[in-house]
C-alpha cells in the first residue's frame, strides 16, 4: 500500500562497500566470483605480503582492491600451463569523493599473465597509481593465465588451447571492461560517464581489438605501439637469429660490431639543416648498405676498417638481411632499390610473397636497447632470441620442442630446436600461422574494418617510435593506410584515429637507436591520455605535438605530426622544433 504522496518505486540497492561483504553482495553472473577485497588509507603500504618488503610503495589516497575472476577457465592438470581457473581481473576503485566519473583501463605486455587473480599479490602498482592519483576506476587482466610465456596456449596433448588462445585474445579484455563498469555502477551508484583503454604493445593491441570487436567498451583508445599482425611479426621476429643460423654459422655479431653497423646507418642517414641529429628522421628513405661501406668492412673483405669491431662482407649481408625483414629464403635485394620500406604504404596487408613481413628500421639498436638481456638479434639472453618467438613459431608447427627450455608442455618441453629451422621451415611456420588464427583466438587483431567504433564516436590515438627495438612500425603504418582504405581515406580517418610516427623512439623506450648518446625528443607520461580525454571530453582533435627531452644541460625538440604529415626541416637549428613544419 502506497500512502499519499507515496511512492511504489522500489528501493535503490544498496552500494557496495568495500570490505568481505562484497563477496556475496557482487554477483553480476554465475561465472563471476570475488576473490579479494582490500581496503588501503592514504600512506598504506602496497602490498598483500607480510613482512612489507623494503621500498614497496604506498597509496597515494584511500582506494579499494577487488579480485575477480570469472569462469568458465580450462580444466586439466594441476601443473599443466593450459589449466586455468578462468580470467582474473584487477580493480582499483577510488574513494567515492575522489571519484573523476572516469574508468581508465590498463593493457598490458607480452603474454601478459600475472597474478590479477591470486588473492596473494598485487598485479598493477600502475592501476593502483591511477586510482590514488588521477581519481579513475582503473583495472587491469592477466587474460586467463597466470604465468609469462605462451606454454599456456597448448593442451598437455600438444593440441592447441582454443579457450586459452580466446581468452587471451580477447575474451578477457572484453570481460575486464563490463565487469569493471558493473563493479563501478555496484560502488558508486553510477556507471562511469567516460571508459578509456590504455596501453601499449600487447596493451595497444588489446585497445584495437576492443575497437573491432566490443567498439561499445570505450569511448577512447591510446593504443601504442601495438602489437597487432602478432603471428606475423613475432614470427619474424625470429628470422635475425635464423639468418645468424643459416648463414654466419649461429655466431652472432658482436654487439659492438651490431653498433658499429647501425651508428654508420645513423652518421649516413641523419644529417638535418647540415647537422647530424644522432638518429634518423625518416629511416623510411635511408638507403644505406653496409656491404658497400669501406668504413666498416674489415680489410679482409676489402674494407679500411682493421679494428676488432670490423664486419665480414657476410655479417654485412646479414645485416642488410635484418633490416630488410624476413623473407621466404633467406634473399635480400639491394638496399638501393629496395630498403624494405615501400609495402608499409600499401593498403594490401603485407606477407603473401617472397617478403614475409618487415625488418628493424635502420638505425635501431640491432641488439635490443630495451631487450638487452634477451635481445632479438645479438648476444642476450643464452639463446639469443627473444622469448615470444620461439613460443609462436612452435605453437604454429604445434611442436612444443622447437621452442626454450621454459615452454612445458607434457609431449615434450622445449629444446631451442628453433636454431635449426631453414628459412623456408620458418614462412612455413608463418603460413600456418595465419591459418590457424580461427584456432588462436584471432590473435593478429588485423581487421581494418573500424567503422562500428567510428560511428558510435570512438576516438584511438597511437604513436610508434621509428627505431622500435621489437614491433617493426612498418606493421602498424601498414595497418593504418588499410584502415584508411575502408574507412574513406585518410582525411576521414583522421576524424577519430590518428597515428604518429616519432623518430628516434624505441619500444616505449626513450631511445631506441644504437647512438647512445642520442637526445630523443619524447611524450610525458600522460601526454597522450591527456589529449585522448580533451579529444572525447571536450571535441579537441590533438594535431601538431611538440615533443622535448633533456640530458645535461641540453634540451632538444621536435615536432610530433599527425600521419600522413611528416616531419620536415624549414630552417633554424634542427635541434629545436620551431624549425620544422608538418607537411
């Protein structure tokens, strides 16, 4: 009975708090379940472990950790790298009077993995930071796994882990954005006015899928260096370690002689305003062929150079061979015809020929600033390849022995057979690679179609550093001119995705090149999220961005140009960044 003035509305529920009740109260399903909750004050130690280890963060304001983990997972042996208990989801909730009405998503690296899920550790300190300092919901997934390589993605019978494969993929980043919403809305009593996905590498790829698949998850992306085409290029990745197989006996060069190479590479390519800047600016036009070089080549093959670090006309080649990017046999055409560059700017995804993917920009470090102690294609890690790609190359071929030592897998663990693979074994392993994508899950998150996200007001920023030590930039170039095919050329996609190529920059690195003494020109930490939410928010579309970087009393700038301009040199001092224009 409803008495005057009265009202039948039922009772809003009540808010969640955060404390053990939440573990009843939160059920948004059945595969659902809260595995932790944990309040943290302003000056708490970060940390699930006691004692608190010496120098572990605090809190920078009051804020709540929710574990989720949501089924159904991938049944099977204890010990089995393919068992899961499903996908585990990390969220940090600000204080309700600190709460910006934001939900700001993390991504995430490699394989990604972690202890999102475990009741025992923290995954993310960054989500952590992100919801004690800007004030946003943050969260972040381990994508159905817990441990760092891709052993999970096969089934101890050596078949492959189709729910493993879509879990990580991408069921989990889809299933850490409703259920940090629906966490959110239970907390708050609101769903956020604004959903941002934030990341780079795997973390970009992640945003570009969600863009393709769930273009409702967010309403914006920084998607940085992505790791899309991710069977194509990490197969790639290991074609360096197969041309120091095949062709130098499997001794690498050094990585002094690496350095020497590339820094000739810089010295011939980087001279601006008749300065030499220490990195190249647009390595898509450097030319430069070591193997025609007397500066380099040791007198033994015809060169000047009679230093320890000199190169044999074959490490030469090689060389060329890394910059050229994989190809079905191991060829490589003269770099003055043909640098490797050209098919970035196709709208045709690259692959289906001789040249199977692209290769290191010049100028890159060729023994992996970033990567150095599991470079991709110098002394590094015991192997020398980078982890990734033997674990791809051998899920491709579904022979868990091809991979490292750390792939387990009950038909056999890994033997770094991957060493005697010829180059026609390894673009078989690309083939089946591609192929098998309805099988991982489609990993390679290469769809051009945007046009969902576009329509419902979706906005992607992206950066690629040109001197990237591990995702060649020619892939996402590449990526960009094909969605600029479909979505009405570039004019209309630059309407809500824009893309800049910087020189210089590495794999989020601030230096990706072999000159270690180069000054790059660089973003602040959230120079992109900044513009990202000023473009949703407040319709700012970011164009021309000044980038600086300081070492010592020297500063440098330079310019940041939405693609397709480029960065180009009017007058002035070529180190600073009013003496260039975006044309």
């Amino acid at each position: 009975m409803v008495g005057c003035g009265g009202s039948d509305a039922p009772a809003a529920p009540a808010l969640l708090s955060c404390d053990d009740g939440m573990k009843t109260a939160f059920k948004p399903d059945a595969q659902t379940q809260v595995v932790l909750v944990k309040a943290f004050k302003q000056g708490d130690p970060l940390t699930l472990t006691s004692p608190v280890p010496a120098g572990t963060p605090v809190a920078a304001a009051n804020v709540c950790l929710v574990k989720l983990n949501v089924g159904p997972g991938n049944a099977g042996p204890a010990d089995a790298p393919s068992t899961s208990a499903g996908i585990g989801i990390e969220v940090w909730l600000p204080a309700t009077d600190r709460w910006n009405n934001r939900f700001h998503a993390l991504g995430g690296a490699g394989w990604q993995g972690g202890p999102a899920g475990s009741a025992t550790a923290i995954a993310s300190l960054a989500a952590a930071n992100v919801a004690g300092v800007e004030g946003a919901v943050s969260s972040t997934t381990d994508t159905g796994h817990a441990g760092p390589g891709g052993a999970f993605a096969m089934n101890p019978d050596g078949t492959i882990n189709q729910v493993l494969w879509t879990d990580f993929a991408s069921r989990a980043i889809h299933e850490q954005a409703i259920k940090t919403k629906a966490l959110s809305t239970a907390f708050y009593g609101k769903a956020p006015r604004y959903s941002y996905w934030d990341g780079g590498s795997t973390g970009g790829r992640q945003g570009l899928k969600l863009a393709q698949n769930h273009p409702d998850d967010f309403d914006g992306m920084v998607a940085l260096y992505p790791a899309i085409n991710w069977t194509r290029f990490i197969t790639a990745e290991l074609y360096p370690q197969i041309v120091y197989q095949r062709d130098l006996a499997g001794t690498p060069p050094t990585t002094a002689q690496l350095d020497l190479v590339s820094n000739a590479a810089i010295a011939a390519c980087d001279v601006v305003g008749g300065q030499h800047l220490g990195y190249i600016l647009d390595p898509a036009s450097c030319t430069y062929d070591p193997t025609k070089d007397a500066n380099v080549l040791c007198v033994a093959s015809g060169g000047t150079n009679a230093t320890a670090d000199c190169v044999s006309t074959a490490q030469a080649v090689a060389i060329n061979k890394i910059w050229y990017g994989m190809t079905a046999d191991g060829s490589v055409p003269d770099p003055a015809l043909d640098n490797g560059w050209s098919k970035a700017f196709s709208s045709t995804l690259m692959g289906d020929g001789t040249h199977r993917w692209f290769g290191m920009a010049r100028g890159t470090s060729l023994w992996g600033s970033f990567f150095s102690l599991f470079g991709l294609n110098g002394p590094g890690s015991p192997n020398g390849a980078f982890p990734i790609a033997p674990d791809v190359v051998a899920l491709e071929l579904q022979n868990p022995t091809i991979a490292d030592p750390s792939f387990i897998n009950l038909t056999g663990n890994g033997q770094s057979l991957w060493k005697s693979l010829s180059y026609a074994q390894l673009s078989n392993a690309y083939d089946r690679g591609v192929a098998l994508q309805s099988q991982f899950g489609n990993i390679n998150t290469d769809s051009a179609d945007l046009s969902a996200y576009k329509n419902r007001g979706g906005k992607i920023l992206t950066w690629h550093g040109l001197a990237d030590e591990l995702i060649f930039p020619q892939g996402t170039v590449n990526y960009y001119h094909r969605v600029a095919s479909q979505a009405g050329g570039m004019t209309a996609t630059q309407e809500f995705f824009r893309l800049y190529l910087v020189p210089g920059l590495g794999h989020g690195t601030p230096n990706g090149t072999s000159n270690a003494a180069a000054i790059v020109p660089n973003f602040t930490s959230t120079q992109m999220y900044d513009l990202l939410t000023a473009w949703v928010e407040q319709g700012q579309a970011p164009d021309r961005i000044d980038l600086q970087a300081s070492a010592g009393a020297e500063t440098r700038s330079m310019p940041a140009c939405v693609y397709p301009k480029a960065i180009t040199y009017v007058s002035g001092d070529p180190k600073r960044t009013e003496s260039y224009d975006c044309l």
